[in-house]
C-alpha cells in the first residue's frame, strides 16, 4: 500500500461567552514517514512456457514504494540475485527469458526507501519441457488428425482397451498408451508405452515431486514446508501432499486419491467414498490390481521385468511379447495378435492387424517427428512443421485436402484452419483453460473458471449466459440456465448427491449407503424405488412400487440373466473381449453372433436359425451384408473413409460425394443427383434436388434453423429463446403460431395464429396432467408410480382407466362404457390374448423373430407364414382364401397371387421405383418419373393415361387424366398460396360440379363430439362413439366392444353388420342374406381390399394396385380403370377399351354431387388411397367411418395428437379441415396432396411384428 504522511490541522477561532467560533482552517501535509513494510504474503510461481514464469503474491504492507524480486537457479536457500523490481501496489512479476526445463527459486520483499520487510516465502517452478511433460497432457487442446496424430508435436500415438473387468466404484481397466515422442519411457510395457496404472512418483532431492500418468506425461510439483506441493504448470489441477509416513497422496478434482508408498509406486486409488482399489507389487513389478469388491488383474513379467500376460477373474488372458525391449505384438483375450514395428528410434513404423494386413506404415523426420502415414491401401498424408513465425504444422490429406494448425509455445492449439480455409480460433486463461471459443462464422463463446478448474460462466452469442456454481470438492451445487432457472443440488460430505431441486422447486431424493452406492431415490412425486448390490459392487435388485428387477454376473461383471418384474429370464453369453455371442429370451429363442479376427461381426444368426454375414475391409469397414436368401449389398469407401457407393443386391447403385470437409454434397442415382450446401459451420444451407429445384436454409449465430426458403421462394420462420426452445414459427402467409414453456423446459402453451390459445399442465415428474383447449374444455391425465396413466378424463366427465403387470403391459383397459378388457402376454412380453368383458376374445401367436404368426376371433383364424427375410409369403385368411407373396432380392414384392392362381407382378427401376404392374391377364401399367423420383406419367393397361405435374417446391400443380387419342378425361390446375394450400382449381371433368352454396349451424359437446348440425341430432355413447342421428337418413349405429363399427340400421331396411379381423380390420358386410367379405391384402400398411367376395368365396371385385388404385374387375370379368382427382377422388372409370364408363363429383369434403353410369363400385371418395363407401355419404378409411356430409369422422380417432398441433388433438377432425389440400386416407395419417405422388415408391413390405392395440 502507499504510505502514510503526517497531517498538521491549523485552526483560527474566537471565543465569547457562550460559544467558541471556528474562523478558518488549514491542512498542511508534512513529508512522507516510511517505516519498515510487513513481508509480502502467498508468493506462487506458475510456468507460462519454456522459458517463462509468472509470479504473484499479496502485499502485506501498509507502506511501501514498492517491491523487489531476486532468483536463484541453484537451491531454495542460495544462490539469489535480485532481477528487478517493481512499484507500489503491484503484485504480479512475469520473468522472461529462461532456460528450458530448469528449476527456478523466488522471493520477493516490499522496500519504503532503504527500509526492506522480511521475505516472502520461496517459491519455485520449471520452466517446460514439452517432449516429456506436456506432448500428451489431455488437458492441452492440440491440433489432431485422424485422433492419432498431433500437430503439435509430430507425435504418433495410440491407444487401446485390452480387458475390462466391471467393478464398483471404478471398473478394473487395462488400457495401454503410446506416445511415439516418448519413445525413451520404459517402464513395465517396453518402450514408449504406458498402462493405465503406470502412474509413478519421483521425488528429486525434495525439491521437486514428479509425477508420471498413466497416458505417458508428466507434471512436477514443487513441494512446501507443510508437506503440501504447488503444482509447476498452470492447469493443473491435482493438489500432492506428503505424509507423515513418506507416502504421498495425489487428489484429483473429483476426489480421488492416488496414494503412492515412500519408493513412488502407486500403491491405492480412493474415491470420495473410501472404496480403495489396491495395487500390490513383487519388488518392482505389479502383480496385481484388486478392486473393492475382490475382483482382479493379474500380471505375469519375462526376465527383463516386462509384462507378458494379464489374466482377469475369470482366467482370461492379453499376452504381450518384445524385441530389443519394443512391445512387438499384443494378443487379446480372443487370441487375436496384434504386431508393431519399430524404428531404430524405438518409434511405431507399421501396425498389422490380427488379420495380417499392415494398416499403418510411419515416417518420421530427423526431429523424430511425424511426416508421412499410409493406411492399409497406402492412402498417404503428410505433414510439415514450421516454427516461424509461429508454431505451423500442416497435414496434407489423401484427398488434396490441407488441414493447418497454429500452436503457441505451450502447444496449445490457438487456430485450426480446415480444408476451407475457414478456421476456429481458441483462446486460454492463466490456467489453460479454455477461455474463448470463435468458430468459423467469427462467432464467440466465452467461459469462465474458478481457480479450481470449473466451468462457472458460459457466455454465448446474443447473450444467452449459463451460470454453474461449486462446492468445494467441486460438485456442481447450482446451475443458472439462461433465462434465470434455477437447479440446485445437494450434497453429503462424501460427495454423494443426495437431492435435485428443479426450477420449479421440485426435489428428487437420493440415499446411499456407507460404500456410496445409490440404495433408495425417491422422485418428485415421492414415488420410491430401491437398488441392491453384490459383493462385487454390481447391481443385482431394482426395486419399484411395480415389482423386482434383478441382475446376475460373471466374474468379470458381465450380466449373465436379467429377470423382469414377472419372472421372465433373458440369458446372454460373451467371448473372451465381452462381444456378447448368445442371447436366450425368456421364451428361450436364442440368437447368435461371430466376430472376425479384428472383432468385427460376422455373422448373426436369428431366433429362427436364418444367419446374415458381415465382411469388413482392411480398415474395418463395412463392404458387405448378406442377408439369408444370399442377397448381397456392398458399400465401397473414399481415401477419407467416407461411403461413396452403395450397390444392392439388384445390381443398383446409389453414390455419394463429399466436400474437402467430408460433408456430404452429393447423392446420385440412376435418376440424377441431389446437392447439398453448408455454411461455414456444417450446417445445411441449401439442399438442390435432382431437377435442380433448390430449398434454402438459413441459421442464427447459434446455429438455429431461422428460415426456409423452398424452391419457389415461400419463407417459413423459427425464433427461439435463450434456452433454444422455440417461440415462434411463422409460415409463408406470415401467420405466427406462439409457443411459451415452463421454467422445466416443458411447452405450457401454444397461441395458433388465431389467437386461439391451448393450455398444458404437468406433475412434478413432467407428465402432462392436463390438456386445456381454446374453448376452455380441459381433458385431464392421472398417473401411477412409473408414470404410467392410470386414468383419463375427458371433458365431459367421461372416464377411462388402465392396469399394469410389474413390467409396465397394461393389462387392463376399462373404457366410458364400462367395458373391460384384459390383456395377456407371454414371455418376452408380447401380446397374446385380449379378453372382453362382453365374452369377445382375441388371440395371437409369433414365430421366434416376433413375426405374427395367428391371429384368431369369433369370425376366424388367419394364419400368415415367413421367408427367411422376414416377408410374409403365405396368408390365409379367416374364410380359407390363400395369398401368396414372392420378393426379388431387393426385397421388394415381385409377386402377390390372389386365389385362383392369379398373380399380379411388380417390376421394379433402377431406384427401386416400381415401374411396372403386370396383372395374371398380361394387363401392364406403367409409371415413368422425373428425376427427383415423383410420378411423371402413369399409363394405363387401355391406354389411358395421368401426367402430373411439379412446381418448383415439388407440389402437384397439374393432375392432366387422358384418353388414348388425348382427350381430357379430367384435368385440374391448382394455384398455391404461400402456405402450399390450394386456393384456386381449373377444372376440366366429364361431369360439371355445381356447388349449392348452404350455411349449416353445428353443435358440439365439450370433447369435440358433434351433437347437432341444424335441424339433425346426432347421439354418441360415453366413448364418444356415434349411436343415432336424426334426419333424412336417420339412423341407428351398434359397436364392438373395442369400438368398432358393428351395424348400422336406417328405417325399416335391414341393419348392416360388419365383422372384423383382430387388429380391427374389416373383413366382412352383410346386409339380410347378402354377404360381401374382403380379401385383404396383409402384406402392405394400409390392408388394401384385394378382392370383394361373396359368403361361398366368389370374387363379387377384384383389385388391382400399384401407386394406389389401378384397376377394379367385376363378377362379370369387366375390367374398370380408375382415374383421380388431385385429392384422390374417383373422377371416372374407363373400360378395357379405354372409353369412359362411369364419370362421378363431389363437393369439397367428399360428399358425391352427381355420378353418370351404372357401377356400383365402392371406391368414390378417396378412391386412390382405398377409402370405400358405405352408401349415405358414409366412408370407410381402413381404421374409422367418415361422414361426408357433416366433415367429421363418426367416432373418436385412436390418435391422440401433438400438443404441439392443438388442431391434432381434436380426434373427430377430417383433414384439419382443409380436405382440398390435406389427404386424411385413416383417421390418424394426414399429409398434403401435393407430397401425395411419392419420390420413389416401392412395393415395400409392411407387416405388425407386435400387436400394440393394448399400449
């Protein structure tokens, strides 16, 4: 501090009687007085570089002019010179110019003129040695190729996991280390290498402490009179302490212990809790390393104390051989053999696989480093290294690709520019930490770390700041998200984390017991669960309100049987590196793998025996799959290992290009070639599609997707808050949808362009409990421990509840009506049987990959059969028809044969885009694409035939329906708004639409049920099911016990009735004494109609399709062709001959206006997509009834909906109410018209592998 001057004070008063005046004052200072300075306190001393160290320390004085340094090169007690000073106040000294790897003494004292205080304490430091000390210091961020090669150093290095045995706290890991620039290390594994319990102790005459780590570097220490030490480099964040006994404790940040005996061996690893993992030693060799639980590695030496083998707890073994002291070959635990190569330098020239292919070959430079690495195909990449005028290296890519790297004098990577030329610039604290972050866009991220080494500020662009705060055993106590939310966490003295306290105040709880493993938590909403353990440290017992899941071991820690909370055991085996090579499930079907001698797979043989094969290239890489038929698919690689051609089994090929940063920009196939664009920092800007339509993306600093731009320039937009959630999206008619959260990141409302808002509540656990919509109707949500609902509320009061078996089926469902079902499963947790309270019952078989076998009800038993690709071949259906499915090697369908032996065949181009649809009479259809994979033109077996047209968004603008002579059968033109909706239609069409213009007043209850639509009232049961509507086609409506449509009735006609199969897909409607059943086509999603029969299996309409809906033949053999409009409605039928036969329109929501012919074929509305009516504007989608007339589906979806669309969650809604735009073909699948012409489609193969009716 300054020092202090004496101060005289003159006063001039008078005094009177009664008081005494002050007149003037006057201050006059005299000189200063020094007297002698108290000694400065807390001196350290930190190495900067090769040749600098700073020192602090603290001014303890109150007068001083200021402060002297003096050094000494020679001990702590002599030697000391004085190399400068500096003034008062100050107390920070940088001294430059040291010599490299050397220990310096310091002390400093305070001086008020001749007077000096005591001095300080010594400290001491060294200046680097970055060959040994800091090359391969994890926490210095260096420039890296390929993760093997440091730029800064020109060192090679690898490293690998040889045996890992599972153990508690920290698992038994034998790892191995090599640092090509630490070739003269010998210690245990030849020279050069390290393992990872190589951490050794050397003390130098007790004035420095080194400390060896297992990845080969080293840092000093420079030890205190107390016993303690400071560490010699900044960023270091270990503290070392002498003991009494001589033995030396090395605590990590996250407190463990490293504690090494008297000599420098490692002698036990301690964590926070006490559990000690032991080293024990044979004089200087270590034989064994032993966990808390009993658990062990073992070592076996040759003559030269070098180790040869390490064995684990269940006997087996890695074996290690040497030439002239180099580790010239590992052998894992599969007896696979890894061999080196060595250099007279002792430096790694090549690396051959356990296959014997050479993968690596090194060149190295006179400075032993790295200038030159080949791969196993002798792909090469160089590299140089230039100390002027800055640390430059550069590594030149096998691809003509240039990586460079500037470091500074601490081989700190300071800018990284890539192929580009485009760089990332770093920045570092005092304490190497890295302090600032300026990515390729020149955008900046700050951080901020306490003296310990943590994170506490993360400042990034446009100020989104997170805060964390510590205790002192650097657990992470508080975390301040960038809008102000606060999580708090709690801990033991050990450490342990004992609770979570969320931003909403919500705590989750945590026990442990005295070795610290977590023994009972208990979440927000106080549900409990229980953990317990072995000896060996493994979990064996999860126990929750639900019920007991339970674990058992190998010696080596792997999981032998896992039995969930029913009973059921899953078994696995393992090789000798713990690739698991047998899994048994609990319905004992077992699959199987082999691995390669580089362990890679090889082959899987699954529950039914069928085996696919793997082979990988020199580099491991993936160059073919065979399936079980043999169908083969190879992959083929770039220099720079990235895919660039996959070709199927069909002989088509599929190519990929990448940029000099190996992203890819390029996707071809026999079509074209799609294109992609990035900016700076790899996010996509720009994807050009195969007719070089272009969609535009753009990005904030942040990298947040802001706009899209499609290829006829309408702009979507994003915003977001500080905590990336987002807050608006505004579509191309600048129509805003507002989106709030909760303070635990949960969406609490969205505000639809409207204003119409929709509100969401959640439990502590983060379960939706309510739904509100923007008419106030609330639905609510109830939960049981698991979280899992236990009810729902609708809201009108109308209930449904739900049990659980302990592993989380639900295995009873109680609906409003009071219905119940239960649900049985068998081992392996598949569905097998529903149970109705009404006497109804479902059931279902499997083959052993999960593949519906059965399913069988009141109505029949249908049975499908596999080939060994998982493709249904054989189905038979519950009334004895039979279908058959063959496949090319693609997998694709190539056949279907209806019975009679009809066979449809699908042929397949060059991109799997079905192109041909060849019917058992020789008919041909066939489609032709642009070269983005759409529909261009589909021609009719009567050549007839539809042209679509794109825009440059890729939506359908032109449906253009032809005779063979180019007469226009129908033609719409659509004119789209910015949103892609459909604002305007020019129609040419065989039948003239009039639409009588009508206003119609609707009604509906709280839950969106329809209740009245003028004059007609409409009733639905308690689940929401329609039961009677009034009118001129009034009606009465029954239901199946899982809500399926069972009959209809309209006056005094007779009901129709419908029977379905068991995943609720209709197979039968009768009417009196007349039968129609349905073939289904059960290899495909949509379970298509193939064919129309009567009750003695006469094809009463026989189907046909390719893209949707070809072609229909009657009873009679007459072939009806079918031609939409673009949303999918028949618009006319032509006949073999190609002359119009039947013409049909409709008004916007599918109601048939007028229709000229006499065809009573079924498919009207949405015809294209298999929608059937059902006579008085009812329609059948394949999963619900839709009604034409009112626009609303006559019961409640099986789709819940996105909180995210509050529109979505109105399960009576057809087509969002926009039917000339949005195709809803069920009443859970809605998509635009426009993407309704597929890029490519395939006859792919759909088939349940698990029945999900009861999730």
């Amino acid at each position: 501090m300054n020092k202090l001057s004496p101060l005289l004070i003159f006063l001039l008063f008078s005094i009177n009687s009664n008081a005494i005046h002050i007149l003037h004052t006057e201050n006059v200072s005299m000189f200063p007085v020094c007297v002698t300075p108290e000694a400065p306190g807390g001196l350290r001393a930190t190495t900067i570089s090769t040749s600098k160290i700073s020192l602090v320390w603290i001014d303890n004085s109150t007068a001083e002019d200021g402060f002297t340094i003096e050094r000494s090169s020679i001990s702590g007690t002599t030697g000391f010179t004085s190399i400068g000073t500096v003034g008062s106040n100050v107390t920070a000294f940088t001294n430059f110019s040291l010599a490299v790897n050397k220990q310096y003494w310091y002390r400093v004292r305070a001086f008020c003129t001749s007077l000096f205080s005591p001095y300080s304490g010594v400290a001491s430091s060294i200046t680097l040695n970055l060959d040994v000390a800091n090359v391969s210091r994890p926490e210095f961020k260096t420039g890296k190729v390929y993760q093997t090669i440091n730029m800064a150093s020109g060192a090679y290095f690898l490293n690998h996991t040889d045996l890992t045995v599972s153990a508690q706290p920290r698992p038994l890991v034998w790892q191995l280390f090599y640092n090509s620039r630490l070739a003269g290390y010998n210690h245990l594994m030849g020279f050069g290498w390290s393992h990872s319990y190589d951490y050794v102790l050397t003390n130098i005459g007790d004035s420095i402490w080194k400390v060896h780590y297992a990845d080969g570097h080293e840092t000093p220490f420079v030890p205190l009179a107390d016993g303690s030490a400071t560490p010699v480099f900044g960023g270091t964040f270990e503290t070392l302490l002498k003991n009494v006994n001589k033995t030396y404790a090395l605590t990590f940040k996250n407190q463990e212990v490293f504690l090494f005996d008297s000599t420098g061996k490692l002698t036990s690893i301690t964590d926070r809790n006490g559990n000690m993992t032991t080293l024990s030693y044979s004089s200087v060799r270590l034989a064994s390393v032993t966990a808390p639980g009993g658990r062990s590695l073992t070592f076996a030496y040759d003559a030269s104390n070098r180790i040869i083998k390490v064995t684990d707890p269940l006997g087996r073994n890695v074996n290690y051989a040497y030439t002239s002291g180099n580790l010239t070959s590992y052998t894992d635990a599969n007896t696979n053999t890894t061999k080196y190569t060595y250099s007279t330098l002792r430096q790694i020239t090549r690396v051959t696989s356990a296959k014997g292919d050479t993968v690596i070959y090194n060149t190295y430079d006179a400075a032993n480093k790295l200038i030159s690495q080949s791969d196993a195909y002798l792909n090469a990449t160089t590299f140089t290294y230039d100390l002027s005028p800055a640390d430059t290296s550069t590594a030149f890519l096998p691809n003509g690709g240039t990586q460079k790297f500037i470091h500074d004098s601490m081989y700190r990577l300071l800018i990284e520019y890539n192929e580009t030329g485009d760089s990332l610039v770093y920045t570092y604290d005092q304490d190497f930490n890295n302090r600032t972050i300026t990515n390729e866009k020149g955008i900046r991220t700050i951080f901020t770390y306490d003296n310990r080494g943590n994170l506490i500020l993360q400042n990034k662009p446009q100020g989104a700041v997170t805060g964390y705060t510590y205790n002192l055993k650097n657990d992470t106590t508080r975390i301040t998200g960038a809008l102000g939310n606060i999580t708090t966490m709690n801990y033991d003295v050990n450490g342990n984390l004992l609770s979570v306290i969320d931003p909403l105040s919500n705590q989750k709880t945590f026990i442990y017991n005295l070795t610290g493993q977590l023994i009972n938590t208990m979440d927000k909403l106080n549900q409990p669960a229980s953990f317990t353990y072995n000896a060996s440290g493994d979990l064996i017992t999860t126990t929750t309100p639900a019920g007991t899941t339970t674990y058992a071991y190998d010696g080596s820690g792997n999981i032998l049987t896992f039995t969930d909370p029913n009973g059921h055991i899953t078994s696995y085996n393992y090789n000798n590196i713990n690739q698991i090579v047998f899994v048994k499930d609990a319905a004992s079907q077992n699959i199987t793998y082999t691995y390669d001698k580089n362990n890679n797979l090889a082959t899987s043989t699954d529950k039914k025996g069928s085996i696919t094969n793997y082979t990988f290239d020199k580099k491991d890489r993936l160059v073919t799959i065979q399936d079980p038929t043999s169908a083969t698919t190879v992959f083929r690689y770039d220099v720079q290992d990235n895919l660039t051609v996959i070709t199927d089994p069909l002989g088509n090929v599929s190519t990929f290009s990448y940029d000099p940063k190996n992203k890819m920009n390029g996707s071809g196939n026999a079509n074209g070639i799609k294109q992609f664009g990035y900016d700076a920092v790899g996010n996509l800007t720009s994807k050009t599609d195969e007719t070089f339509y272009v969609t535009g993306y753009l990005y904030d600093s942040l990298s947040r997707l802001t706009t899209i731009t499609d290829g006829v320039g309408n702009i979507t937009k994003f915003t977001y808050d500080a905590l990336n959630q987002k807050l608006t999206s505004e579509d191309p008619k600048n129509l805003i949808t507002n989106y709030t959260y909760n303070a635990n990141m949960l969406l609490t409302s969205v505000k639809d362009p409207t204003g119409s808002i929709s509100v969401y509540t959640y439990d502590a656990n983060g379960n939706r409990i309510t739904e509100k919509d923007p008419a106030g109707h609330v639905t609510t949500y109830n939960f049981i421990p698991g979280d899992r609902i236990s009810s729902i509320i609708d809201p009108i009061g109308n209930s449904s509840s739900f049990i659980y078996d302990a592993k989380g089926n639900m295995i009873s469902k109680t609906d409003p009506n009071g219905t119940v079902a239960l649900y049985t499963y068998d081992a392996i947790n598949r569905l097998i049987k529903i149970s109705y309270s009404t006497g109804d019952s479902n059931l279902y078989t499997y083959d052993g990959n999960n593949n519906l076998l059965t399913m069988s009800n009141a109505t029949g038993l249908t049975s499908i059969s596999y080939n060994k690709t998982n493709h249904p071949v054989v189905v038979t259906d519950a009334f004895g028809n039979r279908l058959n499915y063959t496949y090319n090697a693609g997998g694709l369908q190539s056949t279907v044969t209806y019975p009679g032996n009809r066979t449809v065949t699908y042929t397949y181009d060059g991109i799997n885009a079905l192109n041909q649809v060849t019917d058992w009479m020789g008919h041909i259809t066939t489609y032709l694409y642009d070269n983005a994979g759409r529909i261009k033109t589909m021609t009719y077996p009567n050549g007839t035939r539809c042209n679509y047209v794109y825009d440059n968004a890729g939506r359908l603008k032109d449906i253009n329906n032809k005779l063979a002579g180019n007469t226009i059968i129908n033609r719409s033109v659509y004119t789209l708004d910015a949103g892609g909706y459909r604002v305007q239609e020019q129609r040419q069409e065989p039948l003239t639409t009039l639409l009588t213009p009508h206003i119609n007043n609707y009604t509906y209850l709280n839950d969106n049920r329809l209740k009245k639509v003028d004059s007609i009232t409409y009733n639905n049961d308690a689940n929401g099911n329609r039961l009677s509507e009034t009118g001129l086609n009034a009606a009465l409506y029954t239901w199946t016990e899982n809500n399926l449509l069972a009959s209809v009735t309209r006056g005094t006609k007779a009901p129709f009735t419908f029977k379905y199969d068991p995943l609720g897909n209709r197979i039968q409607k009768r009417q009196g004494t007349n039968t129609k059943r349905y073939l289904l086509d059960y290899s495909m999603e949509t379970f298509q109609i193939l064919e129309e029969q009567d009750s003695s299996r006469n094809p009463k309409g026989t189907c046909i399709y390719g893209i949707g809906l070809i072609a229909r033949i009657d009873s009679a053999n007459n072939f009806s062709y079918y031609h939409f409009d673009g949303t999918g409605n028949t618009i006319a039928l032509t006949d073999s001959s190609g002359l119009i036969t039947n013409t049909y329109t409709y008004e916007p929501f599918g109601e048939m206006l007028n229709h000229n012919g006499n065809s009573d074929q079924p498919f009207l509305t949405g015809g294209r997509q298999g929608v059937t009516t059902e006579g008085n504007n009812i329609f059948y989608t394949g999963i619900g009834y839709y009604d034409a007339v009112t626009g609303r589906f006559i019961s409640k979806s099986a789709d819940w909906g996105l909180i995210t669309n509050p529109q979505s969650l109105n399960r009576y809604l057809f087509a969002f109410n926009n039917p000339l735009s949005i195709i809803d073909k069920s009443v859970n699948f809605f998509r635009k018209y426009d993407n309704d012409n597929p890029r490519v489609f395939k006859k792919e193969i759909w088939f349940p592998k698990k029945i999900n009716s009861a999730k």
